[in-house]
C-alpha cells in the first residue's frame, strides 16, 4: 500500500468520521423530533405535516440545479481560487433565482395540489408553509456542496448536522409544550431553514469572503453540462426517496403516512453510514479520476466498502431483530403496523452498502449520464411497482418496491463500474468476518428478544451484543495491515 492510497483513505475515513458524528446528532434530533410529534399528534397529524413536506422537498431538485454534486466534483479539480470562487458565485445566484420562483409556483398551487392530488383540503395551508422554504433548503444544499468540494468536512457538520437538527429539535418542542396547532410545528421549521440558510452564508463568507464574479463563457458551458445532468439524477433520487411517501399519501391517506415515514426514517439510519462515507469520497475519487490512477482508485473503492459493510451490520440487525420493539418505544403502539416494512427497507438498505457508492464513483470519474439514466429507469419501475404493490400489500408493498429498486440500482451502478473501469471488491476480507458476526450474534438477539424485559433495556443489549459480535470478527477475520496503518495516520493526525 503506497503512502499516497494511505493518506487518501484517511482523508475520507477521517471526513467520515466526523459527517457520521454530525450525521448521530442529527439522527438523534430527528427522531426526538418525530417522536415526539407522533406520540402529541398521532397517526394522522404526523402523516399530515411529513406529506406536505415531503410533497415540497420532492421538486427541490429544480432549486438546486444539480450545483451540490457539480460542486464537490469541479471544486477539487479546479487550482485556481479565483476561478472556484466563481463556480461558487454562479451556483449561489442561480440557484436563488431558480428556488425563488420555484417557491411562489408552488405557494399559489397549494390548494389545488391538497384537493386535486391527494384529496385532503387540511394539507394546504402546510403546503404554503414549506414552498416558503423552498429556497432556504435549496441554498443549505448548495453550500454544503461548497464544502464538500473543499473538503471541509467540519463546516458542512456544523450547519447540516447540528445547527438545523439541533434547532429544529428546541422550535417543535417550544410548540409541543406550548400546546400550539400542528401547523405551528410547519412555521417552526420554516424558521429552523431561514436560520440555517443565512448561517451556513456567514460562515461561508468567513471562510471564503471574496466569493464574487463570473465564469468565462466557455467553464460557464461546460459547468452547466454537466451539472445538467446531475440535476435530473438529482430529481430522480429526490423521487425514488418520495414517491413510496406520496403514493401511500395518494392511495392509503396519512395515517398509513405518518406509519410508513418512521419505518423510513429508521430504514434510513444505515444509510447515514453510506452517506457519512460518500461525503469525501466524491471530491478523493475525482482527484484520483483526474490523475487516472486506477489502482487507487480500486483500492480505495473496496476498503471503504469493507469498512462501511461491516459498520452497518451491528445496526441492521438490531433494528430488524427488534423492529416491532422500536416502534413502540420510539413512537407508540399505533405505529408498531409498520414493522414489516421496517424490515423490508432496512434490508434494501443494507444491500447498497455492500455494492459501494458506485453512484457517486461514476459521477467522479465523469460519467454522470450513466447515473442519470439508471436513476430515471429507477424512478419508473419505483412509481409502477409502488402503483401495483400498494394497493395490494399496503405498506410492505411500497416498502417492498422501493427496497427492491434502491438495491438494484446500486448494484447496476457497481456491475457497470466493474466491467466498465475494472473496479471490484475484495469479497472475502467482507464476507468472512461478516459471516462470524453475524454467526456469533443472532442467536443471542433470539435469546433477548424473548426476555421479559422492558424494551428500553433489550435496545442497548442488543446493541452491544451485535457490536462486540462483529467488531470481534473484523479484528480477527477482517483485519489488513491497510486498515492498521489508515488507523494509525489518522490517529498521527488528531
């Protein structure tokens, strides 16, 4: 392993690191948040606000542009401040126009969107509240690529992962506790974005206060061209994340919503891994595209997939061992009808971590089309699995089309890698501590699962049971000397 590979690694493992410390508060926060609206509002209260909002959220991608990816890719490729202060301005402007005008669309349909679409006048006025925040999300996002482009991983943790969640958290409970309407909680994480928006600028400004000017008309071109497609792949994420929400929405109402969103939001908690992994690993793998050094890039494709693989499994298997238990602890009993689909979701989730993050690794080296289109065929087989599966299987049916479909589509993106680029995985330094692990742990989450004990105590057990269980078998089955030394040159650099 050469010192360049090593140094790489610990870039992103150390980036990873802290976006999946930023990515817990984050997560903790959120589901506070969540639960406690479940437990004030219930079923259908919940399901009311969470499909408003993911109704809005959906067509953010208009707003954004594709600028977030464009910028974490073209940021590190580009020597010249000047000129990376320029993608930066240019992305910022537009993207407010855009999001703007995005946002009064969306505010003047409201009432048509609430009755026509989902046959629910209650939901308008929440409809109203989130298109004001249109623009706000879109420029968090945005920024964020800004730091990711520069591999400022501490900048974007602080706005995205403490700031807003953080904020978030002491606003809807200041409502819950005030005994306000629900569409108070609407306001108050319309404020929580308007907070965070014009954070994230100051602090960008102090980090890089000259960001003014203009691209020359040829960058502007090619910017524009590939952040093109970046936005439709962008769209086609947004929609494989929401369509299953707003189906349910269409075709179950929004008791069946507020069910099905927290089966998602906990299926989701694996990919807070994924995603703490992907933050670096886009502007480190373009680096090395640029350079066309693909023996480094295989390696670092295949240790990270090790590394994320093996750090999700002790979490897969406690929420799938007690899934009907962390519905009722977290949010009540009227919830615990989504544990089926908790456990449909959580596998698809599972799946994609171990293909990698072939997405975001076709995006570095350039092929962005290719995550394009794959992501388009992937929201039209969503939208027609979800159309047939759930009215006939409720919600393990939208859970079962979108597991089916994120899965696939990022093993379609690893084969394609693969047999394009000859990048692959060391299979067995995952599959045979994965296999001790989980060989070590599952009869004894069977064994807690059957005590007599209060759920808030089987929780950590298992936790700790499956954490010793695979942490085990990675120091004794798992183990390279690559992953001692990544270790060590992080630790030389803290």
């Amino acid at each position: 392993m050469t010192t360049n590979q090593q140094s790489l690694l610990t870039t992103i493992l150390g980036g990873a690191a802290l976006v999946f410390a930023g990515t817990v508060v984050s997560k903790v926060s959120g589901f506070a948040v969540k639960s406690v609206l479940a437990h004030q509002y219930g079923p259908d209260g919940f399901g009311t606000l969470m499909l408003a909002y993911s109704t809005v959220t959906t067509v953010l991608f208009i707003g954004k542009l594709g600028f977030p990816t464009a910028l974490a890719r073209y940021l590190p490729q580009t020597e010249d401040w000047g000129e990376r202060r320029n993608y930066i301005a240019t992305s910022i402007v537009i993207t407010l126009a855009a999001s703007g005008m995005l946002s009064g669309t969306f505010w003047l349909a409201a009432d048509r969107i609430a009755t026509d679409i989902f046959n629910d006048s209650s939901l308008s006025p929440f409809i109203r509240v989130f298109a004001v925040a249109i623009p706000f999300l879109a420029l968090i996002n945005v920024i964020s690529g800004v730091y990711r482009g520069m591999v400022n991983a501490r900048s974007r943790t602080l706005i995205q992962d403490v700031l807003k969640p953080l904020l978030r958290l002491s606003l809807t409970g200041v409502v819950v506790l005030s005994g306000l309407p629900l569409l108070w909680v609407a306001n108050a994480w319309l404020a929580t974005f308007v907070v965070t928006a014009l954070a994230a600028m100051l602090l960008l400004y102090s980090v890089e206060p000259r960001v003014v000017g203009s691209l020359s008309q040829i960058s502007r071109v090619k910017y524009f061209k590939f952040a093109f497609p970046l936005m439709v792949t962008s769209a086609m994420g947004t929609l494989l994340g929401n369509t299953d929400t707003l189906l349910v929405g269409g075709l179950l109402g929004t008791e069946a919503v507020g069910i099905y969103d927290v089966a998602f939001a906990l299926g989701a908690l694996i990919i807070a891994i994924y995603t703490a992994f992907g933050f670096l690993f886009l502007p480190v793998f373009s680096e090395l595209a640029s350079e066309g050094d693909t023996d480094q890039m295989n390696q670092v494709y295949s240790t990270i997939t090790k590394w994320m693989t093996l750090l999700v499994a002790p979490v897969y298997l406690t929420l799938v061992g007690l899934a009907p238990t962390v519905l009722d602890v977290m949010f009540g009993p009227e919830f615990i009808a989504g544990r089926v689909a908790l456990v449909i979701l959580l596998t698809g989730m599972y799946l994609r971590t171990a293909t990698g993050l072939g997405g975001q690794a076709l995006t570095a080296i350039g092929k962005p089309n290719a995550v394009m289109v794959g992501n388009i065929v992937g929201v039209v087989v969503n939208i027609v699995l979800n159309l047939i599966l759930i009215p006939a299987f409720g919600l393990i049916g939208a859970a079962l089309a979108t597991a089916t479909v994120s899965a696939g589509l990022d093993a379609s993106y690893f084969f394609y890698l693969n047999r394009r680029f000859d990048i692959g995985l060391k299979a067995r330094e995952t599959a045979v501590p994965l296999f001790v692990g989980a060989a070590f742990s599952i009869p004894l989450v069977v064994v807690v699962r059957r005590l007599s004990v209060a759920g808030l105590l089987k929780l950590p057990l298992v936790g700790i049971i499956t954490t010793v269980g695979f942490l085990t078998a990675f120091l004794y089955f798992g183990l390279t000397e690559r992953d001692i030394q990544t270790y060590k040159q992080l630790r030389s650099n803290q």
